[in-house]
C-alpha cells in the first residue's frame, strides 16, 4: 500500500491534486519520496539536523528542531511572480521606514493614519533624521507567505527586524539531499554567503550576538564562519567618538542579531552614535521595527501605490485596522469568523482563531478588543494549503506557510533567494504554523 494511500486534503495541497494524483512539479520528489521507508528516512534527517546541535524550544518543551524529510516543490515559473512581489514589498517597506524618520509624507498626503504611528511600540524616535548608509534600513527581510484554498500566493506578516532561519534552511537542504535522489536537483543555495556579503558591504563587518543564550545562536556562528566575519557580543566592541572598533580596527558593517532591537539597550547605546554618523553600515538598521508593526501591514499595498507608483505584484490577507472607529464595528460584525492577534506578539503566540476557540474565549476577546482596539489587529481566515508530511510511517496534509528571505543591498537592488523555509504545524488541523508551537519545518525548492 502506498503511503498516499487515502490522502486527502480540504484545501490547497502543493503536491496532491484533489483527485489524488500528484502535481506535475511534486512528481520527481514524490516518487523519491515514496521509495524510501518513511520512518527511517526522517530518523536519518533527524539525526543529521540533532548533530549539528541545532535546538528549538516549543510550547511542549521539546527543545529539537524538527526538519520534515518531505521537499515542498515549487515550479519556477510559480516562483519567478511571487519573487517579484516580495521584492517590490521591500523597496516599499525600505521606502516606508526611512519616510517615518523624516518626512512622513504617507502621513502628511492621507495614505497612512497618524494613530498606527502612534499606537505603535517599534518606532524610534531618537532615529529621527538619520540617514543610513546607502539608504538601506531593511538588509534582510523574511516575509511569511500562505496559499489559500484556491492555491492564491498571500503575504500574512513583514518580518522586517532580525529574521531568522536562513542558515537553518541550508542545514534542512543538505540533510534531506543526503537522503532523496532526484533526476532534478533545486537551484542552489551555495550563492547565500555571496548574496550576504553584498547586503553587509565592504570592509570589516562584524556578527554582533548576545551569546549562546541567543535562540539562534547556532544561525549566528554558522553566518560568521560562513563569511569569515568575527562573532561578537557588545562587550567586544568600544566606541570612540562615533566610531566603532574590534580588536583595535575600526568596524565598517554590522549584522546586528541580538534580542535587543531598541536604541533603549546595551547594544543600542553602544552601536547607535556610529549609525546615526554613517561610519556602520548596519543590518538591520533600529528603527526598522516600524515596518513589520502587525497594524502597519495593513497598508502595505497602499506603500506600494505611495512610494513606488506601482500596483502591488503579490496579494496580502486582509487587515483590519481596528484603530479606525467604521473598520472596528465592521470587524466586530463578523469578529467569530476572524483571527484575532496582539499586535505586540510573536511567534504564533498571542494568536487566536476565533472559528476554532471556545465561545466563551471569543466572548472574552470580543470585549477586550472593543474597550483596547489599538492593542490588536484581526485578519479574515485563510484556509493554508497543506503539503504531504511524514507521521509515523504514512504521509498526511498538514498545514504550511513559506519564510523566503529577500536581501537588499540597494534601495533599488533586492535579491529574492529560490525558496525558503516552509514551517509545517505538526497537529493535525493545526493553522498556527510555527517551530514554537509544536510546528516543525521543510526544505522549500525551486526547480531550474
């Protein structure tokens, strides 16, 4: 019997057709998927990922990062659109910060209400006037994509700030290689350190870290060893004046990964004078917090139209604006058909489905969002595509959304990388798809 055998998914399914045949780019890896005992193949990935010491802590205390041994596929064609949209989302998300530290001219012209600015927790204003070098504030940005139920490539949230994963990705690709052989291999990840460099910039750059204590602390190491950058900590660095100095040299570019992303921090007092100067390029710059703020997402495509004169490439779940009076009452009109999110959180947590909560919950959540709208914003309900994943000796649909990484290193030049990381909840019918909460993750190909 196959493994496919009674598959079946109740929404968009990137592998398997709804008649059960599976789709024309899936079919090399699903055939080698198929041919291999399931259960050993994802003890062999694994065992691959559990050697390289990479952890993950989840609600349910398992601290192992759980890599799905099953490839999602992705045609080239399919990729090529949706690279241009998240590209083009990021000139304007870029163009969007550095109008809020100078201008605000998306405010002053109407496109953007001043209370998102003001409701907001991640702007800077100590970051007023500064100018980054080049221009760019967001080096580095993973934008969480889902598919509907008709298959519709969606953007769900910016993440603009200090995304992770890229190296995690690389680790999930050369596990699962190991163990599939495929007439077509995906396009190459090997370019990542080069692509990198380009958004860092010339001269000596450094990883700035809190230490091992740091979730991604192993992503950490493997970008400085990758790139022959020195791994440090705030300690390490001194500045003099406005300049900043390692080991007695003077730093030119900063990948800054610390949990602290506030000028209002160790690394923010001590990293801010050289930014503000121009003598660092930092990536990602403060500040940029602004960009991915929950409630700000809900305007993106007007950026879009603000910034870049252009008609958004790529689709978006929509966004309440609870802040506005009309939008609140219309939201609470059909609030039990909503997902429901504190618009300080992440990471899956601070999330509620409303069509899967308790009714009480709801109730509760009902009258906390009308007495503190601005604490919240809410989305419609998108049922997220599911792709074959392997539990216990079987494939079964589970439900994914896809982290692609895209690299600035010009407000006009974004390099969109081929894939991603698909992050897979593990639960059956779970939609909060997240490592956090007990949600694992794929290897995401795009085929030459």
């Amino acid at each position: 019997m196959s493994a496919l055998s009674g598959y079946r998914s109740d929404t968009f399914d990137d592998a398997v057709a709804p008649d059960g045949s599976i789709r024309p780019a899936a079919r090399e890896v699903m055939d080698a998927v198929l041919s291999r005992d399931l259960s050993a193949f994802a003890a062999g990935v694994r065992e691959e990922v559990d050697a390289l010491g990479i952890t993950f802590a989840s609600v349910n205390g398992d601290d192992s990062w759980h890599v799905d041994p099953v490839p999602r596929v992705i045609s080239r064609a399919e990729w090529e659109p949706v690279a241009a949209g998240l590209a083009q989302r990021v000139k304007a998300l870029n163009a969007f910060v550095a109008d809020i530290y100078s201008d605000r001219l998306i405010v002053a012209e109407g496109v953007l209400p001043q209370h998102v600015l003001d409701s907001a927790e991640n702007v800077e204003p100590a970051m007023a006037g500064v100018r980054p070098r080049d221009g760019v504030w967001i080096g580095i940005a993973g934008l969480d994509l889902v598919r509907d139920s008709e298959g519709r490539w969606l953007v769900l949230e910016d993440n603009v700030r200090t995304p992770s994963g890229i190296a995690y990705w690389v680790a999930a690709r050369d596990a699962v290689l190991r163990g599939l052989e495929v007439p077509t291999l995906p396009l190459a990840l090997d370019g990542i350190p080069a692509a990198l460099r380009r958004v860092f910039g010339d001269g000596r750059v450094v990883v700035v870290t809190d230490g091992p204590e740091n979730a991604a602390y192993w992503e950490h190491e493997w970008i400085a060893r990758e790139l022959g950058l020195a791994l440090v900590t705030p300690a390490d660095l001194e500045l003099r004046g406005d300049r900043l100095f390692h080991d007695g040299e003077q730093v030119d570019g900063v990948y800054r990964r610390t949990d602290a992303d506030e000028i209002d921090s160790e690394p923010g007092a001590l990293l801010a004078p050289a930014l503000r100067a121009g003598s660092i390029r930092m990536v990602n710059c403060f500040g940029t917090g602004i960009g991915d703020d929950k409630l700000a997402h809900a305007y993106v495509e007007d950026m879009i139209r603000f910034y870049l004169r252009e008609e958004p490439l790529l689709g978006q779940v929509e966004t309440f604006d609870l802040g506005d009076p009309r939008t609140l009452e219309r939201a609470l009109d059909v609030f039990d058909e909503l997902v429901i999110k504190d618009r300080g959180s992440y990471g899956g947590v601070g999330v509620v489905i409303c069509p899967h909560a308790e009714r009480s919950e709801v109730a509760e959540l009902r009258e906390r969002v009308r007495s503190a709208p601005a604490d919240f914003v809410a989305q419609r309900l998108v049922g997220l595509s599911t792709h074959p994943t392997v539990i216990g000796d079987v494939l079964c649909p589970r439900h994914v959304d896809l982290r692609p990484y895209a690299l600035m290193s010009a407000p006009d030049t974004v390099e969109v990388l081929p894939g991603g990381v698909t992050r897979v909840a593990l639960d059956a019918g779970a939609l909060v798809v997240n490592s956090t909460q007990n949600g694992g993750a794929k290897d995401t190909w795009v085929l030459p």
